[in-house]
C-alpha cells in the first residue's frame, strides 16, 4: 500500500475578519422592527451550535436582534433576544424560531441563553439551550460578519463591459462551468462562454429561482466580476447571500482568480480549470417537428430496431412479461380494479391485488403494443384506458390516480404515465382526442385523496415541494418534464406556456443533480428515499431529454451516472444457487441485498417491491448508460437477481410501463462483464460524506464496506445523520463504530484504487479511518479507526466454516484504536507496533497523528 506517509494535514483557513470599529457603551437588545430595521449597519452574528442549526444574530453599536434571515421566507415573526450587558460582554436569552429543514413549514425554536465575551475582533460565546427536547451546552467562536443591510456601493467598470447573460431557456451554445473554491464560504459556480459570463445554479430552496446577479467587465486582458448569488448556510440555516468581487485572468483554459468577499469576509487566490459544457448538447441530434411521434424514448426512425428486439428470445420474454401486467393477455380491458378508497399513504392495493390489476400506466403498456404491432386494436385499447384514468379508475396503488392523487410527489409520474401513451398512440388517435388528453396533460389539477386541496402541475413545475434534496423533488420534475416534452409543439397546445414551463423543468432538473444526489449518487435522505425520484420520473426524463430535447444531462455529471449505475457496487446476494450445467452453469442470488441508510426501508432491495418506487433500476437505468456500464449492470442483475426468489423478470414487476422500458433498454446483444473490469473498487461521494469500498464481485461472500458521515455540506442537505461502518464479507455483516454528523477533512486513495483513508471533524476533534479491501493485509476487509470516535470493546474473535472475524481495541501512540478483519483462511496478526506509537497488521505500521492515519509501505 502507498498511501502519504507522515503527510502534513490541510487545515481549513479561518475566515479573514474584515477590522470593525465598536461602540464601547452594550445596549439593551434593539427590536427587529421599526427604526432599527431601517437601519443599514446591523452585522451577522452566526453562532454555531453544535448539534443544532445555526442561531443567527444582528449585531450593531452593542444592541442585539435577531437576523432577518434566520426563518421561514413565509413567516415574519422573528423571535426574541433579550440582552444586557454583564462582566464586559453580553448576556442574551434567546427564543427565535428556525425550520426543521429547509423548504419545510414546520418550525423548531432555538431557545438558548449566550453569554457573550468580546475576543478581539468577534466574540467567544458560551451558550447552553434546548433544540428539539434535547439539552445542548457548548462554547464557540463567532465572527463579526459584514453589514448585511449594507446597500452595493458603485463599482467602477473598467474600459469595456462584458455582457453577464440571464440563464434562459435551453441553450445549446458552448456555457461552460467554472467553480470557484472559497475559503470558508461555498463554492462560486460561474458560467463562461467567449467571454461572457453568467451565474449558475447556486444551493437555495426549489421555490427561488433568481440565480444572483453577474456584473462583468474587462481591462489589461482580466474580467472584472462583482457575483451575488444566495445559498443555505446549512440545513435549518437561513438563505445567505455570496457577495464577491473576482479579477479572473484567462490563460489557455485555466483561471487564476483573485477574490475578495463582502458577505463571508475572505479573499485569497485560486486556480481553476475551465469546466466542461453542462448539460451538453447531443451530437446529431434531429430537432423535433411537430406533431411529430413518438418522440420521448425513441423516435419512428427506431421502430424497426424495436421489432427486431421483440422477435429474439429475451424480446419475447418481455412482451409476454408487458402483456401479463396488463392483464387478459393484453387484448382487452383488465377485469381487476382497485376498489380501496384513494389515499395519500400506506396503500393496500399494491400487495392485494394481482398481476394485471388496472393501473394508470395500462395506456402506456398498450400504447406500446400498438407501436410493436401496428394494430389499431390497441391504440383504441390505449384510448379507453386513458378514459378510465380520467373517469377517475384508481391505480393499483391508491395514491397515482388522475383524480385524487395522493399528493404532489405523485402528479410528475400521473402526467408522465398518460404522456407516454400520448406519444405512442399520436398517429391512431384522431384529432379531437389527441387535442383533449394535450389539454387534459397541460391543464392538470387533481384534488388530493382525503383532503381539500387541490394539485396543479402548474404548481408542481413553478415550486416543487420541498427542495432538490428531498425524496418528493425529481419525481415532480422528472415526470413532469416528460409530459411537457410529450406535447410541445402539437397542434392545440399554447407552446409559450409549455416553453416557459420547460425553462424551470431543465433549470429544477440541473438542481436535483447537484444538490439531491451527490457525485457518487448518494441522495441526501439515503438508500431508498434516493430510489423515489429516481424511479418514479427522473432517471425516464434524463432518457426522454436526450431524445425530445436534445440534451444530455448524464455527459460530464458523475451524479447522473451513479444515481443510475450505484447499485452495481452496493448489491450483495444473501445466498446462491446452481443454474445450468458446464459452461453455462452460473449462480444466482435468492434475494439481494444493500447495507441500507436512510429515513426508511432495510436491506432487502426488493422487500417494497410492489411499490412504483421500488423497482425500475435495470429496466429504465440502462436506458441512461454508456454501453460499459450498462453490461457491468447486467453482470450484476445476471448474478445476482435472475431467477431469485424475488421472481422479478427483467426487473418489470407489475407495472406495464416497466416492461416498455425493458425492451426498449435491456443490452439484450451485449454480453455481461463483471464490473471489476470496469468499475473502481471505491465510489466517493464527497458532496454527502459517504464511500463505499468493494472488494470484489463474486458472490454472498464479497467483501463490502460503507461510511457515511452524516454531515451537511455547502452543496447538499444530509438529512442522514451518519452512523456505524456497515461491513459485509465472507457471510459475516458488522455493525462498526463509525461517524455521525462529522465532517470531511480528507480522503486519501491508494493508486491501486483499493485502500483509503478517510479523515473527518466533529466538535473540533479529528478521527481518521482505513479501509483496505486489496487483501494484502491478509484479511478480504480490513478496517482501522484511530482517535475519538472509537470506543472501548473487548476483543473478539469468530470462525465460521473457516470464515473469520476479528475485532480488537488497542492503545497506541496516546490513541485508542478499533481495529476489524474479516477474511478465510490464516487470521493477521494485529497489535501495538513495538515502539508502542502505531499498531501492526501482518508486519504493517498504522500510526496516527491525530489528524488522520498514515501507512507505511506493505512487506
């Protein structure tokens, strides 16, 4: 291994605190209305409670009032401050209300008494409180921030302006993107084109839509830029605005950028690369005529090459698998429907009815017939299918009907599902009809089962509830999206409306890549909220933009790729059986498994799987990747799942709409390739905190580890809270010590892609953890955790069947380390080092600075 030894630790930089002259008389707290509020040099005051959203503070000539911005954008009541000045500083009770997340109307009250002492320029405050029942105590630093109501003073422009253009509507010239790191303060994201700049999707609640403002200009060869834009300072946190002034010189695809910030109070220097084009345009890409169809996942050119594919052996598996979700073979009406009142939760109908149950989807699935056949019978069968779904026939899950639907989340895949028979069924229909399901799609509005409000896509595409990190986001987005781009440009349809509502579809789509799922396509609520937006919209919509709109939102963003492509490291089998004979012979898995995280669900993938949300990760995720990938997924479905207890045949369940896509994605004529071929060993999510690590892909004894951190970062809302290292191998599954609200400080990867060192803070101390999976170590898993996350255990030792796990507490160097290996065969020698400042694996020296660990060189 030849992981940094001895290496020096990157420390954050401290902010850079811009000197302030201060009253010397403290005040009695001034009120957040009146005079006060009218004034222009109130200054931030953020406190960071540890274990609680920031508590925002006014501050000015020693009076104290709560910040503007410390609460819902709804709601004016600011809370209260009471002050007084006590022993040269300042005493405050404070009780003032935060959101329980963002984007969420339900408000928590920080309810906190601070006792204040002036340290140079900021103050060290002692605070003790309660944040949701739970007593918090704790000292902290704060920074006296710039004045916030302080209006823009002019900047001089120098020489020639240098247009800062709007982000409007789909624009398939080269914008690239340029994110500038900051010290202390979230990343700028800049987009630049020939000399033009612009702001770029900044993290800020779905409902606010202002990307900031670009001022720019150019002298001597360097843009001037003065950038505003807003971001959470952190979940529960208040909007902040970023406030820079930047001087960019542009040399040969690189920037050197000097900036300077008004808001957060730093500057520095950085040098950037010029980022690639995002989303990207789709080479050759035909536009779309209208009333042209089908559009959204082919186009009539691929109609042939459809039929071809249902003529081969796997083709007709699928389209028997199509016809039996439909029920009666597919060549009439289903007689099963739903007779469970609508309900916006816990659905009963999707485990009690059979296969072939009525579902709004059924118009898609003969729809689709009807493009594989060319036989009108089941256009008209589409037809009185998407009548009945009008007529308000529930689906098999009581909450995706067209008439009382079970809440926002579900309009996005309502729209979508009648979309799609729309676009397969265009050239049947006749033209009145055509004309009233556009109408129908384009004007939806639903009451919600077992309420009185009503649901409006308009609704949905405007504001989306919630925000890009919450589970209910890209299926709103996503599904609408595809009924948008199913209708653009037909006759009848008020095309200014459906461009406009297209313009915040792409805009919201771009926000659901870079704040609801990480790089690693990790999303911020865990492993199977992340599968809701995902399979009940998004994943369709990426597919049906390159097709319907040119664009590609997979090319350059590693969160497209592993929303779609994360299950091919994360799925262990639980056990196997023999299939075939010689060379054909092949184990399967009875049921897979994934170490789940998250608000809900365990680690049976498929446990919900009558549940839209719980399926469609093969049949629609290859539609969206490259060929590689796609035939490392079906190594996995191949291996894994096939023939498995589950008995889900090409991952279609019972939706019809699941075996289009099937057919229409499956790499039927390409060969599986174990992903070790193709994959890395370690997938990193740096925007959420979490890693994974996978030894090998073989069967219920791979080796597999996952660390979460559970700490939000600038880009995401980690409502996963962290938790245990989950190591699985050999057949043994640990729970070990791990994180929990923590955050990154450092990975470190060995070139050979199968050893890492993962570095994380809370409350100013550092643990640092190891994690091999290379088995030069002498176990399949190794991992070591060094400083104050471990905890004392006693040691262990197991055998199962020659399959081993060991676990050890040791003291080392003034550290405690908790040290795990799981492995066959000969068991490592794990202990103290003989200097008694590391610990020995096998003869290797672990040692620990207090910082992170380092390794010395593998014998």
């Amino acid at each position: 291994m030849n992981l940094p030894t001895n290496s020096t630790v990157l420390s954050i930089s401290h902010l850079a605190v811009i000197a302030m002259l201060m009253g010397g008389l403290f005040l009695p707290a001034a009120p957040a209305s009146g005079d006060a509020d009218g004034d222009e040099r109130w200054q931030d005051v953020i406190v960071a409670i540890d274990g609680a959203p920031d508590l925002h503070l006014g501050y000015r000539d020693g009076n104290w009032r709560p910040s503007s911005r410390a609460h819902h954008r709804d709601i004016d009541n600011e809370g209260e401050v009471d002050a007084e000045a006590a022993d040269g500083g300042y005493r405050l009770d404070v009780d003032t209300p935060v959101q329980n997340r963002p984007g969420s109307s339900r408000m928590l009250t920080h309810r906190f008494t601070l006792e204040i002492e002036r340290k140079g320029d900021g103050f060290n405050v002692a605070y003790e409180g309660k944040w949701q029942s739970e007593q918090i105590a704790g000292n902290t630093a704060a920074l006296l921030g710039a004045a916030w109501a302080e209006p823009v003073t002019a900047w001089e422009a120098p020489v020639e302006q240098v247009a800062a253009e709007p982000v409007e509507g789909v624009d398939r010239r080269p914008w690239h993107e340029v994110i500038v790191p900051l010290d202390d303060a979230p990343d700028l994201r800049l987009g630049y084109r020939e000399g033009k700049w612009r702001p770029t999707t900044e993290v800020r609640h779905g409902g606010i839509r202002n990307e900031g403002t670009l001022e720019a200009a150019r002298s001597e060869g360097r843009y001037h830029l003065h950038a505003r834009t807003e971001h959470w300072s952190r979940p529960g946190g208040s909007l902040r605005d970023h406030h820079f002034e930047l001087v960019v010189e542009h040399d040969d695809g690189r920037m050197t950028i000097d900036y300077e910030g008004r808001s957060h109070n730093t500057e520095g220097r950085v040098e950037v690369a010029v980022g690639p084009i995002w989303p990207e345009a789709v080479e050759g890409w035909k536009p779309i005529e209208p009333n042209e169809h089908p559009r959204l996942f082919f186009r009539k050119d691929d109609i042939p090459e459809l039929r071809r594919r249902a003529e081969t052996e796997a083709g007709k598996a699928i389209v028997e698998r199509l016809r039996k979700t439909l029920g009666n073979d597919g060549r009439k009406l289903p007689d099963v429907f739903n007779e469970n009142p609508p309900s916006r939760y816990g659905a009963r109908g999707i485990n009690e009815l059979p296969m072939g149950a009525y579902t709004t989807w059924h118009g898609a699935g003969y729809g689709f017939l009807y493009v594989l056949t060319g036989e009108e019978k089941y256009a008209e069968l589409s037809r009185k299918a998407v009548e009945l779904a009008f007529e308000g026939k529930l689906d098999r899950d009581e909450r995706y009907n067209w008439k009382s639907i079970g809440g926002e989340i579900r309009v996005g895949p309502v729209v979508a599902a009648i979309a799609m028979a729309y676009d397969f069924c265009f050239d049947a229909w006749d033209e009145d009809f055509r004309k009233k399901v556009a109408r129908k799609i384009l004007e939806y509005e639903s009451e919600q089962a077992t309420t009185d409000n009503v649901m409006k896509l308009d609704t949905v595409i405007r504001n989306p509830r919630h925000h890009p990190a919450n589970n209910h986001w890209g299926s709103q987005v996503g599904g609408a999206g595809i009924a948008m781009l199913a209708i653009r440009g037909d006759d009848g349809v008020d095309d200014e409306l459906v461009d406009e509502y297209l313009d915040l579809i792409r805009y919201h789509a771009r926000l659901q890549l870079e704040e609801g799922f990480g790089e690693g396509g990790w999303h911020s609520e865990g492993t199977h909220p992340g599968r809701i937006p995902a399979n009940t919209g998004f994943i369709e919509f990426m597919r049906a933009s390159r097709h319907a709109d040119g664009i590609d939102y997979m090319a350059n963003r590693d969160s497209a790729r592993w929303m779609a492509l994360r299950w091919a490291m994360e799925i262990i089998p639980s056990d196997v059986t023999t299939r075939g004979g010689g060379r054909s012979e092949r184990e399967v898995a009875s049921r897979p498994l994934v170490p789940h995280r998250g608000d809900y669900g365990d680690d049976d993938l498929y446990r919900r799987s009558p549940m839209l949300s719980h399926g469609g990760e093969f049949s629609q995720g290859f539609g969206v990747l490259d060929e590689q990938d796609r035939r490392a997924m079906r190594w996995v479905w191949d291996h894994f799942i096939a023939d498995g207890e589950e008995k889900r045949p090409w991952d279609v369940g019972k939706y019809p709409h699941r075996a289009v896509h099937a057919l229409i994605n499956w790499p039927i004529d390409e060969a599986p390739i174990n992903p070790a071929e193709v994959l890395p060993h370690i997938l990193v999510d740096r925007d959420k905190g979490y890693f994974v690590f996978r030894e090998r892909w073989q069967d219920e004894h791979d080796g597999l580890v996952t660390v979460l951190l559970g700490e939000a970062d600038h880009t995401g809302f980690k409502h996963v809270s962290g938790g245990p290292i989950r190591v699985w191998a050999r057949g043994w599954q640990v729970s070990f010590r791990g994180f929990s609200r923590a955050q990154l400080v450092a990975i470190d990867k060995h070139e050979a892609g199968k050893e890492a060192i993962i570095s994380a803070r809370r409350g100013g101390e550092t643990s640092s953890v190891l994690v091999d999976v290379s088995g030069e170590s002498g176990a399949a898993v190794l991992v070591a955790l060094a400083g104050p996350r471990t905890h004392q255990r006693d040691d262990l030792e197991q055998d199962r069947d020659g399959k081993w796990h060991i676990e050890k507490t040791l003291e080392a160097g003034g550290h405690r380390w908790n040290v795990l290996a799981i492995g066959e065969c000969d068991t490592p020698e794990i202990a103290v080092a003989d200097d008694g400042d590391a610990v020995s694996v096998n003869g290797q020296v672990l040692r620990f600075d207090g910082e992170r660990i380092t390794v010395d060189e593998w014998d």
